[in-house]
C-alpha cells in the first residue's frame, strides 16, 4: 500500500480506515499491520524527510514496518527484543536486530530518526527507554514514540475492556477463559503508561535542553479532535494511541 491509496492525513476518513483495519487484527493481521505501517510511516513523514536517513524501530516486530520505512526511501534498522515477535511471518525481518528498547545497541547520535509504535506500555521503565530513543538520536533528528494509554478502551489489549476492573483481574479472567496468560499479560509484557506521565518526562527533558517537543496528538484521531490530548484526564481515555514527536537537541 502506498501514500495514493491511503485516505487524506487529518481526515475523518483516514480515521474509519484504521478503524476497520484494527476490527480484523486478530483474523488478518497481514492487513491490519500492513495498513498501520503505511499510515505510520506517511504520518511520521509529517516531522522528518525519510528518503536516505538513518531510521531505528525499536520494537520493529515481524517486518511491516520495515517494509513500509524501505518503500519511503529511508536505511532501517529494527530493534526487537521477542523472537516469536521477529519470526511471526516466517522469519526474521532484514536489517532487524534482537535487542532491548531499554538498552539499545547504538552509539550516541548515530540515527536521524528514532521511532517507535506500540513499545512503551510493554516496558516497566516507558522513559529509560525514551531516554535511549534521544540518546541514539543525532541533533536535529525526531523522536518519535507512539504507545496505547493504560485507560484507553484498548488498554488491556486482548482482555479487552476487563482492564477498567484491574489490570491482574483482566489477565486472570482470560487465562481462565483460554487455558492460557495472555500475551499482554500485566505486570509481566503489558504495563500502566499514562499520556500525563510521558508528558512530564518530555518537558523535563525539554527543560534540560536535551529535546524541543514537536507535536503531542492523538494518533488516529482526524485533526479536529486532536485538541483531546490537551484535557488532563480525558486523553488518558480518548486518546486511544498518544503520539509525542520531539526534535534533538
């Protein structure tokens, strides 16, 4: 899928469109991921020019993604630290290493783009890993990090809205129902990340000097709603997936 078959960035449609595609994520992911990498890519085209820069995914899974940032002209490099993860579509994705986001295996400032999608609410530590993305980044290069709020509706990932009740209670509950822990399973692979929180950790990191904050947005939200993310209490709901785009410093 390319830019001219993807619907307007900022619009209503472009919205419904990754909304159906997220409907069959767990019957078609071949869809759903191949859907999302487009669009995100597009999006982050938005902060950075892609075509000849260095990229890191860190949390690049099966090779969507990389698929995408290729097809954009850009040198990617993913980062991903599961091995069912890598090998999901059969093997490991090219140009993809097995590596943790909290610890990642480049020198400093040796990427001009350090991206992630959907890594933060499955690390215990969300800014020793944003810290690593800044580290890693040259000056002038975009960090940009994306993840799903703990009070979203999707919060709880497969367990579905079960989290509002706890996030053990919700893992529990499915174990039961499935004879098996959920991939997602909290306070093991699936963690509280609230918007609130990664917006204290940019601002002192912008007060340090170390980053300027681009754009903070919700990720899928046309661009009329994008005003949501700036009401304490209700992002943490609405938002769904928060988006904080910094430059290097």
């Amino acid at each position: 899928m390319d830019d001219a078959t993807l619907p307007g960035s900022g619009t209503l449609a472009r919205s419904v469109h990754l909304f159906r595609a997220f409907l069959v994520e767990q019957t078609d992911p071949d869809r759903f991921y191949s859907v999302l990498a487009a669009d995100s890519t597009r999006e982050l085209g938005r902060f950075a020019d892609l075509a000849g820069a260095d990229v890191v995914d860190v949390g690049g899974g099966p090779g969507y993604f990389a698929d995408a940032f290729l097809a954009s002209g850009a040198r990617y490099l993913g980062i991903e630290p599961d091995a069912g993860e890598l090998t999901a579509r059969g093997h490991a994705a090219a140009n993809t290493l097995r590596a943790s986001g909290l610890a990642l295996p480049l020198a400093d400032a040796s990427v001009d783009v350090c991206y992630s999608s959907n890594v933060l609410e499955h690390v215990p530590d969300p800014e020793l890993m944003a810290d690593e993305m800044v580290r890693v980044t040259r000056p002038g290069g975009t960090v940009y990090l994306s993840w799903t709020p703990w009070l979203s509706p999707h919060g709880g990932h497969e367990t579905g809205m079960w989290h509002y009740l706890g996030g053990r209670r919700a893992a529990d509950r499915y174990a039961r129902r499935h004879g098996r822990r959920p991939k997602n399973d909290f306070g093991t692979s699936l963690f509280v990340c609230p918007v609130g929180r990664m917006l204290r950790w940019a601002r002192a990191a912008e007060a340090a000097g170390r980053v300027r904050v681009v754009a903070v947005e919700p990720r899928y939200h046309p661009s009329w709603a994008r005003w949501t993310i700036r009401v304490p209490g209700l992002r943490e709901v609405v938002a769904w997936n928060a988006v904080i785009v910094l430059e290097r410093r």
